[in-house]
C-alpha cells in the first residue's frame, strides 16, 4: 500500500463490476437512450431552478421553499447579534456567522457545478449524435 506523497491515506482503489456497461468487447456493447437521458437532464434543470428559487408552476412567484439558495441564505445567517452579548453566545454566533459565509457560497457553488455538469452532458450527447450522423452518411 502508498501514501500519498504528503503523508495522508492512501488513493481508494478503484474496482469497476466486470459487468459494468461499456467494458465489454467494443462500441457495440454500448448503448444510451439519449432520449432517456434527456429526459434525466431536464428533471435536474427543473429541480435545480427550484433550488435557484424559481417557483414550481404551482405555486407563487415569490415562492423560497425548502432547500432553495435563498432560505439557506436567509436561515443560515445568525451572528453575535442573534446569540446574545455574553461572551460564549457572542463566540457562537462569530462561528455561525463564519459557517453561514461559507455554506451560503458552498451551496450556491454545487449548484452552479450541477448546472455545469448538465450542460456538458447534454452538448456530449449532441456531439455523440451528430458524429453518428456524420459517420452513417
């Protein structure tokens, strides 16, 4: 077994099933219902417009439910005035507040990398399918 080079645990090994899709004996062991796949890419979008605060066509345009960017931002954010002036309370809150500077923008961020992962999941499928186009011509 190696360490990592700074002294840390060491890289997990990686074991894919035998049976995993795709590592089998060539391309035409692959398949992918692109139309599926679509499918999964427009629930996340909709999903993550919810979490962004978008409102759900049932509900309210200034709708901020649970789990959105904006009731984490407005729930998470307690500081020294909240905690009260004693000195345990007022260190409490300058550690919540910290926390909150950082979730609020860790939060905000896996969002925008989701959105990010989306996009690139469906331009790699229209980059699959049109070179299957160009090739079956």
């Amino acid at each position: 077994m190696s360490y990592a080079p700074d002294g840390g645990s060491p890289p997990p090994k990686l074991r894919m099933p035998e049976n995993w899709p795709g590592l089998g004996g060539g391309p035409a062991d692959v398949y992918i219902d692109h139309t599926r796949v679509r499918q999964i890419l427009k629930g996340l979008r909709d999903e993550l417009g919810t979490l962004r605060g978008r409102a759900p066509a049932t509900m309210s345009a200034t709708w901020s439910g649970p789990g959105t960017a904006g009731e984490v931002q407005g729930l998470t954010n307690v500081g020294p005035a909240e905690t009260g002036p004693w000195e345990a309370a007022k260190y409490f809150g300058l550690n919540a507040e910290q926390a909150h500077e950082v979730l609020s923008g860790k939060y905000q961020l896996l969002i925008d990398r989701i959105e990010a992962m989306v996009s690139a999941v469906e331009q790699a499928v229209v980059n699959y399918e049109k070179g299957h186009t160009s090739s079956s011509a």
